[in-house]
C-alpha cells in the first residue's frame, strides 16, 4: 500500500513538471510569435516610408527625408529607433530600424525584451517600362536637358505626313485618344515595343484638353508630383512615317504640360522636360531620360 501511493505522488509530480513545461513552452511560443508581428510591422513601416520618400528622388533629397519620417511616425516608429540614409546622388536609399520589444510570459523565467532590426532598401533605375498612366503624344529622342521645352503635338501642317505626334494606346480612335490623354493608358509599354502613330489634327482632342487644364494651376517650379499636368510620355524612333505606321519605343520621357493652344486648324500642346517616378520595371543599363521606377531591395 505504502508502494501505491508513493507512485501516485510521483505521477503527482511528473504531471505538474510536465504542465509547466507545456505552460513555458506556450507562453515561449506566444512571446515568439509576438516578436515576429512586431518585426514584420517594423519592416512594412520601413517599405513604406521608402516608398513614399523615393517620389522625391532623385533630386529633392531634404523633401524625400521628411516624406520617410511622416510615414514613419504615421505607422507607429519613433524617429529614435531609425536611421535613414539616402545615397549623395539620389538613386539609393536605406533605412535601418531597431526596436526593444517586451515579452509577455518571458518575465516569468528572466527574459525581459528582445531587440528586433528591419532594414530596407530602395534604388532607383531607369524606367524600362511604363505602366497604369502612359498618355498618347510621342517625341522623337533627342538630346535635351530637363526644363526644355517640347511640342508633344504639332499643328496640322507641320507634321510628318499627317502624323503630328498623337499615337494610339491600347486601340486608335478620337474617343480613346482623349480618355488616355486625360486618365492614361491603363496597360503597360516596354522599351523596344511597337505602337502605331494616330494621324489627324485630332482638334476636338485638343479642344477638350484645353478646357480640362484651363482649371489647373499653371505653375512649373512648385508643380505637385500628383498634378494633372505633369505626363509620362514614349520616345520613339522616329514619326517620319506615312499615315498610320508603327513606331518603336526606345524610352520614356516625363513632361510638365504648360500650355494647350487653338488658334484656327493650330490645336498643339506644349510641354516641358521634368525628371520623375513613376511605376514601372527598371532597369540599370539603360539610358536615363528622366523617368524612373523604384524597386525595394531587402
């Protein structure tokens, strides 16, 4: 008898041992699970930030900062727990986080915190491709500077046998003309893809532009990123072509649309070379023409 319940009270115990265990070992997975939500938190704030800073590069580094720092704060990390940096010619930029996270079980046997890092990194390349936004007036490339001006559309006369800088995305047409002018083509156009030219004076086109930007601040040194009047636009090989013919994209080129004229059969639009981001697949052996996208590098 004195044998039975000496074994009771040592299955008694052997239980309790396995119990806690158990208890630690839920309470460890539950501290570690919590650890993890924070560092995957702590790394989407940091995409984030990039990414809504990367709109100012390359050239405005001081706005691009302060974008990065109020998404930060925005999605709950404090400026003491980051460091940013953005490379001197404004194509690279990384930030690196470091939290202390507390544990909720680990007090229970000595572990108080655990340190989480997150990085992230974001480089800017030339845009290789164009997509959610391409607006159907092409230049030929050319050698130009950023702030020259360019006539994306010539007045009827001056074209290239009847072709006058208008190109059809997606399908031809005046209709479609117009809706890719105001809203931008909704598919994507690579480099050393084909696009046919629209030819006509298409002034009902310009005529609805010109009404549409008539109420759309003019102002090319504080323009707005998000503005109605800055474009991404082909480059292409040439519009030395007769009627309706393919043209091959060879770049792309962002332009701030500052005047839409109508005078007689004259209906043109005027425009003005700007650098800028935009969505789209880059690619670092090409030619920088202005347009970049930007891709995380984790």
């Amino acid at each position: 008898m004195s044998f039975m319940k000496n074994e009771k009270g040592n299955i008694t115990i052997l239980v309790m041992v396995v119990m806690l265990a158990m208890m630690g070992s839920i309470a460890l997975v539950i501290d570690i699970g919590v650890v993890y939500a924070e560092k995957v938190k702590l790394v989407n704030a940091l995409d984030a930030a990039l990414l809504a800073g990367g709109q100012e590069l390359p050239d405005d580094k001081i706005t691009a900062r302060s974008m990065m720092e109020l998404y930060l704060v925005e999605n709950g990390v404090d400026l003491s727990e980051v460091d940013i940096i953005i490379g001197d010619d404004g194509f690279s930029a990384n930030i690196k986080g470091t939290r202390d996270i507390e544990h909720i079980f680990g007090k229970i046997i000595g572990f108080n915190t655990a340190r989480i890092n997150g990085e992230s990194k974001l480089i800017l390349g030339a845009a290789s491709s164009a997509s959610g936004g391409l607006r159907p007036f092409a230049v030929e490339k050319f050698e130009y500077n950023f702030g020259d001006s360019v006539i994306l559309k010539e007045g009827a006369g001056d074209g290239y046998h009847g072709n006058y800088g208008s190109v059809a995305l997606g399908s031809s047409g005046s209709s479609v003309l117009l809706y890719n002018a105001l809203f931008g083509y909704d598919g994507e156009i690579k480099i050393g893809d084909w696009i046919d030219t629209e030819p006509g004076n298409m002034a009902n086109v310009v005529n609805e532009l010109r009404r549409y930007f008539s109420d759309i601040v003019n102002d090319f040194d504080n323009v707005e990123n998000d503005s109605d009047r800055l474009w991404t636009i082909p480059l292409v090989d040439t519009l030395t072509v007769s009627g309706r013919d393919a043209v091959q994209v060879v770049g792309f080129a962002q332009i701030y649309v500052s005047e839409i004229i109508k005078v007689g059969g004259q209906a043109e639009i005027h425009g003005r070379f700007v650098q800028f981001v935009t969505s789209g697949e880059i690619d670092m052996t090409i030619e920088d023409t202005g347009v970049y996208g930007m891709k995380l590098v984790n």
